[in-house]
C-alpha cells in the first residue's frame, strides 16, 4: 500500500519543523514548503495526497493558493490559521479548505486530523460501488465524477464524500453529528457548524436556486436529507 505524501506549506521554521517531525512519526512521507509561490511550482510538478497549508504566507497567501488548486484539483487541504475569527474559518472552508487548526495547536491534533482526511477518502467500498443517477442528476463514486444535466460539476473531495453519503441514503435524515461521523472521520475537533458550510456550498452547486433547495433539504431541528 503505498505511504501518503503529504505537503507542508509553512513559513515558520519552528511549527514547519515540528509538524513536519510528527507527521514522519506517524508514518507519512512529508516534503515542506516555506511560500505560496514555491507551492505552486511544487504542486504543478506533482500532487501529494494531502496538504498542510498556512493561511498567513510570503507572495502568494494561503487563500488565494487554494483557490489556484481547487480550480486544478480536489487534494485535500487542511488549513493551518492563526486567525481565530469565525469569518476567516468559514471563508477558509467555502474556498474547499476540508478542515483547519488554529494556532497554537497541538501535533497530534493536526497528525489526528490527517488520518480523518485520509482515512475518510480511501476508506473500504467507494471504489466497488455503482453509480448513482437521480434524474438529471449523476453521481460516479469510482471516477468521483458529478453530472448535472449532462454537465460536470466541480465538487472538491469533502464535498463529493458528502453528496455521496446523502444520496446513497435517499429520504434518510442525518443529524450534523452523524454527517461529521460519517464522512468528517469522527474527529472531536471539528466544529459542527462545518457541515453548515458544506451543505450551502453543495447547494449552490447542484441546486436550481441555493435558498429553496429541492434536493438538498433541511429537515429542521434534526438534520439534512436528500431528496430524490
């Protein structure tokens, strides 16, 4: 099986040493990156199977790097903010951040968070199941390909993993504690107004009109369904 890269984008030699340090540790192959402008040449080479990437960098900052990858690809990022606003969090997951710590954080927080992604995105089943398709609506779990009347929709990897998990499971409500379980990994450091962000940017995806979605539906004081 081969060992997960994982790409470190940091410009503070003390946290880009330690959790560079923990993530070895934990059996990952790690490369580190001091600005946004070397990332980029870094990830136009090659794609590791998850980034780490620094909100605050020299050139070019974190927010608009991940806007650059989620227009090439969905690799899963998980932001690291010294920023502890609500705002910047959010505006970090709706740019298709999967997750964030905020600084000060803990390693193992962060090499706990890692597994959650990577465990999350090749956990056992995706790959043997058979599409999905909903009237106009398609879902390929193998090539994780999203058709919308004959149109590709781009869905970062969270996104997918979530529209996945609802469709499969049509008129089945889900509390957000068990959207978190079931696609987020479990882990306790999530906030789970995090599905909140997901749902609204699905919605604006594969919705006619976000604010009365007909697919996507809340199911007030429980949770979210989908609706075939």
């Amino acid at each position: 099986m081969k060992t997960p890269e994982i790409l470190i984008i940091e410009d503070e030699p003390s946290i880009a040493e330690v959790v560079e340090l923990y993530l070895r540790r934990a059996g990952y192959q790690v490369q580190t990156v001091r600005d946004g402008n070397a990332a980029m040449q870094r990830l136009e080479q090659h794609l590791p199977d998850l980034l780490v990437l620094d909100i605050m960098l020299p050139g070019v900052d974190g927010f608009s790097l991940l806007r650059w990858l989620r227009e090439r690809s969905d690799a899963p990022v998980i932001f690291i903010t010294a920023r502890r606003e609500e705002v910047d969090r959010i505006a970090g997951l709706e740019l298709g951040a999967d997750d964030y710590v905020v600084k000060p954080f803990s390693p193992q927080e962060l090499v706990s968070r890692v597994r959650a992604v990577l465990r999350r995105i090749n956990r056992d089943g995706l790959s043997a199941a058979k599409p999905i398709t909903y009237t106009n609506l398609s879902i390929d779990p193998q090539t994780r390909l999203i058709t919308l009347a004959g149109k590709e929709i781009a869905l970062t990897s969270r996104e997918f993993d979530l529209l996945w998990l609802l469709a499969r499971h049509p008129r089945q409500v889900f509390t957000r504690e068990q959207l978190l379980e079931r696609v987020w990994g479990g882990s306790e450091y999530i906030d789970p107004g995090t599905v909140t962000v997901h749902l609204r940017r699905l919605r604006e995806k594969i919705e006619k009109d976000a604010s009365q979605p007909t697919r996507l539906v809340t199911v007030w004081g429980v949770g979210y369904k989908f609706e075939p």
